[in-house]
C-alpha cells in the first residue's frame, strides 16, 4: 500500500503477490489487487479481485458499513431514486464523522489569516525576481471533486506533458520551511534548494518531458511558496458550482483525510476560506500564472478550453487531448472512473436533484 502510494505501482502489485502467495484467502490483499487493477483502468478483472475478497470475509465492521452506505447512495443517485440516494450519504458520514478527527473551525481560519499575512504582495514580488526560471512545473490546483483530474488527464494525453499525481512535495516544504523561505539570503539559498529537489523529483518521474503536471488540488493553500520559488510555473485552478462540489464531496468516501468532508455545515465553512484565499492570490499573482478553468465550461467546450489550456502552457495542439478517457497511465485518485469516460454534462447542476436537503450549502450559490 505504500508503495502505491509512492507511485511505484510495479513494486506494489509484486508486493501484493507474494501477499497472496503465503496467504491465498488475505482478504485485504485480495481487495488491494482489485485496487491496483482499477487504478490501471482494468475495471473488469477488478470486479473478480473484489468478489474473490468478499468470498472470503463478509463481515461488517464500522468501515465496511461506512463504505456499503456510500455505495448505496450512487447506486440510488445512479437510479434517480435522490431521496433515498441522500439519506444513505447522510448516514454514511454520520458513521464516518463519529470515528473521525474533527474539523476544527478556528484553525482553518487561522492557516488562512497566516497565509494571507505571510505572502503578501510585496514579498511574493521581491522573492520572485530570485526564483527559479524554469516552466517545467505545472500546477494543477483547487477544491476536491471540482475536476483537477480531469484536467490531468487531458494534459497527460499531450505528447510533450506527463501527469505526475498528487505530489505531496510542498505540504512538507511549508510545513518545514514556511515564511523563512522568503526571507533574505536565508530565503534565496531555501528556494534554490527547494527548486532542486522539485525539479530533480519531476526528472525521477519522467525525463522527457516539457511539463510535468502536478495535480496536488490542496496546493491552493501552498501557491505563494510554489511562486516564490518557481515563479515562471503556471497554475490552473478548476473551478465547479460550488454546492455541486460540496456535494460531490459529501457523497465521496475519504475516510479521515479530510476531516469536514462528513458534515454539510463544515464544508460550507471550508469552502468559504478556500474562496477567501483563492481572492488572495488573484490579487497577489501576475495574471500570466494564473489561468481559471470552469469545469462546466470545460464540458461544455471541450476543444475550445482545451486550446486555451494548451496555449497559457506554451504547448503546441495535439488532438490526443481531446481522447483523454483513451489514454492508458495509472490513476490513484477518486477520479480513476471518470477520467475514462469521455466528457459529458450529466455532473453539472447535479446539485439540483439534491436541492431540498442542501440546507447551509444554498449560501454558497454564486
């Protein structure tokens, strides 16, 4: 599992394995192998894994009915039966909030006052003119579920671009580094080092091409070092209607990663901060390295956007782009179904079904 984690997906299924091999009825490792296909977009030999794992242990702990519940409700949601569809997700995320680590309110306005104080203009400008030169770097940002990897995949399909994930490089250069990477020769030395370690790990991934797609989408939270230190990188923000991203969050199983997924009140809170920030860096970063990208835009228009997309990249058409769901790599994220279909409408205004019980989501409707 870790080493899926890391991308190093060979090293995994060879792994799990050998798992299978010292124990034929590992349940879990049963279900792993079903993940590992379903990342490689084999979806049917996934399916077997998976029967093989509940041939072998029907049990319901906690988790298990959590993850049931969530798989209740798309099979209602995929019915039209939303009324149903709701109460399974709401049920769902009681479960999953009641064995969670709680949101902690205060706190997430607290990271944005400190980020807000800490990358100013002024000092996001002076640390720039320092920063590395190269435009290698593409930064994939934005909230969950508001179409980040539907915008990698379309960028991996591109001859000269390759789709790196989720990297978590820049959680931990903030959380290490923070606002004495700006400061004075200290700061110039840290971003230098930084810019080696980032592009020395881009190299890692794949060597030749000319950008590599970062689609980390909590990095909206991380923008003012990523400028700092490459400021020539450019950063795309998906955007999507924000209850029908709320929604689409709620109704997703994310075990305890993110914390104020499980309640609508919550996601309504974290949501306005990530607005609050994102005005922020509109205002703080030169218009050229920032592009906005309208998911329902996008739908709407697949090869009009697509032709923007490449042109603020410097990249050159290539019609492969607009075959994303044929394009064969690895993807780990929630997203690993979507991204094989070819783009359709039916996740726009999705939120619409579901709008007698969205209740504190209505403010956020633009």
């Amino acid at each position: 599992m870790i080493l899926r984690r890391l991308g190093r997906f060979d090293e995994a299924g060879a792994a799990c394995r050998i798992a299978l091999e010292l124990k034929p009825d590992f349940a879990e490792a049963l279900a792993f192998r079903g993940e590992l296909c379903a990342d490689a977009g084999a979806f049917a030999e996934a399916q077997v894994w998976f029967e093989r794992a509940l041939a072998v242990d029907r049990g319901l702990p906690l988790r298990h009915r959590i993850t049931l519940l969530y798989a209740l409700g798309k099979h209602d949601d995929d019915l039209g039966r939303y009324a149903s569809a709701f109460e399974h997700y709401r049920l769902a995320n009681e479960l999953a909030k009641s064995s969670a680590t709680a949101y902690d309110r205060p706190r997430m306005v607290n990271r944005v006052d400190d980020i807000l104080a800490t990358f100013s203009a002024a000092r996001l400008a002076a640390a720039a003119a320092t920063g590395d030169a190269s435009v290698r770097p593409v930064f994939v940002i934005g909230m969950l579920r508001a179409g980040t990897s539907l915008c990698e995949q379309i960028l991996a399909s591109h001859a000269d671009a390759f789709g790196a994930g989720e990297l978590p490089f820049w959680n931990a250069a903030v959380a290490t580094h923070g606002a004495a990477a700006l400061d004075g020769e200290v700061g110039v030395k840290l971003r230098a080092r930084m810019a080696a370690e980032y592009l020395e790990r881009l190299q890692a991934l794949h060597a030749a091409s000319a950008r590599v797609v970062d689609k980390m989408p909590m990095n909206f939270l991380n923008l003012g070092l990523i400028h700092a230190v490459f400021p020539r990188a450019r950063i795309i923000h998906m955007q999507r209607h924000p209850i029908d991203t709320c929604l689409s969050i709620y109704f997703q199983h994310f075990a305890d990663q993110h914390p104020y997924a499980h309640d609508l009140e919550d996601l309504a809170h974290y949501y306005g901060e990530y607005a609050r920030l994102m005005q922020h860096w509109r205002r703080c970063l030169p218009a050229a390295s920032l592009f906005e990208l309208p998911y329902e835009a996008l739908v709407g228009d697949q090869a009009a956007w697509t032709r923007r997309l490449l042109e603020f990249l410097d990249l050159p058409w290539d019609p492969q782009c607009l075959e994303f769901h044929r394009t064969e790599r690895v993807v780990i994220t929630t997203s690993k179904w979507q991204v094989r279909q070819k783009l359709h409408g039916a996740s726009a205004g999705r939120w619409r079904h579901y709008e007698p019980w969205v209740g504190p989501l209505r403010a956020l409707a633009p």
